[in-house]
C-alpha cells in the first residue's frame, strides 16, 4: 500500500510544528545534532518568514552555507520540502549544479532527508525519496548521489528500494570530521 504523504513548501502556518519538532529533539541533519536544532529554533524566533523563505532557493539566491566544522561555502541551487502526512513528518532536500550531475567536494550528496523519531519505520523516508526522485528529473538530472553512514543500515535500506546502487565507500572530507561514508548513485530515466 501507497503511504499517503506529500511533500510541501515549507510556510508560516505549518512552522510551529517544525519547530516543535527540533524542541523535541529532532534535527535535520545527522551531522548536525543539536547545534543545528538549536540554530534553526533561534533564526525561527528572530525572522520567522526569512527562514521559511531560505528553504526554497532554486536560484541560490541565499548566504552562505554554513558546514559542520563551520566553514562558510556558496550554496547551490536547491530547495528544503517538508514531509507531510497531515502534520510535519520531516524533511527533504534537493540540491544541484545547473548543467551537471557532479557536485562540488564539499556537497556530500544530491538529496538528504530525516524523519521525525515518532514517525519513523512507516516508509516515510523510502516514499519522500521517491517523490524527490521526480523533482531531481524534472530538474534536468540525469543521476543524483545519495550518502549515508556505514551503520545507519535504515538510510541503506531506504536509497536501495529506490534504486541506489552502492558505488563507493569513502572517507569523509574534514569538513564533516573525516568519518567514513557510503555513497549511493541513483540513475533517473529521462
């Protein structure tokens, strides 16, 4: 059975419930932990529409990004959508190279994603990709890269039912603290 989720643009009215979510302990990036939930609650409270306005930028038109080890770096094309299923489930990101399927160094993947603990195990994850899979095409990509960490075996499973191909294993760069990594390929059918 189909789960019934959506992925939306990320607005004022739905960001409450975001921000409970990172008050509950939740993050959006592993890599972030409760630095980057603790961050993303103090931007919320100082501009609230500037955030929701920062997580879709097809024209990299925002700052900085900034990295785990805080390094500033462009940011590329690409935008943050919200899973949904009634209520904020998590997230979901896509990120590219205009005229091209590579990604600079410091840019670990095309796509990345994190569901709410409460939410998890419901195929959540495996059907936002799914979705975000169409987007990348509709986008002009012919393939997207995908990480994930040796042991978060649920993230494996997850970009392997849609079609990742494991191509490499690799030692992240030290931007990310030099941890090992796996990384995925997704062909995309034009």
């Amino acid at each position: 059975m189909e789960i019934a989720i959506t992925l939306e643009a990320p607005s004022l009215e739905a960001l409450p419930q975001y921000a409970e979510a990172l008050r509950r302990g939740w993050s959006p990036n592993r890599a972030g932990g409760d630095d980057m939930a603790r961050e993303q609650l103090e931007a919320i409270e100082k501009d609230p529409a500037a955030f929701v306005a920062r997580q879709v930028d097809p024209d990299a038109k925002g700052p900085p990004v900034k990295l785990p080890d805080g390094t500033l770096v462009p940011r590329l094309p690409g935008y943050v959508l919200w899973i949904w299923d009634g209520a904020f489930s998590g997230i979901i990101g896509l990120r590219w190279q205009r005229g091209s399927d590579e990604l600079p160094a410091h840019v670990l993947g095309h796509i990345g994603y994190s569901v709410v603990p409460w939410k998890r195990d419901r195929g959540y994850a495996r059907r936002a990709l799914a979705l975000m899979l169409e987007r990348a095409r509709g986008e002009g990509l012919g393939s997207v890269q995908l990480t994930t960490d040796p042991d978060n075996v649920a993230s494996q499973r997850v970009i392997e039912a849609n079609g990742g191909v494991l191509v490499e294993r690799f030692t992240k760069t030290a931007h990310y603290g030099g941890t090992p990594g796996l990384r995925y390929r997704i062909a995309l059918a034009r």
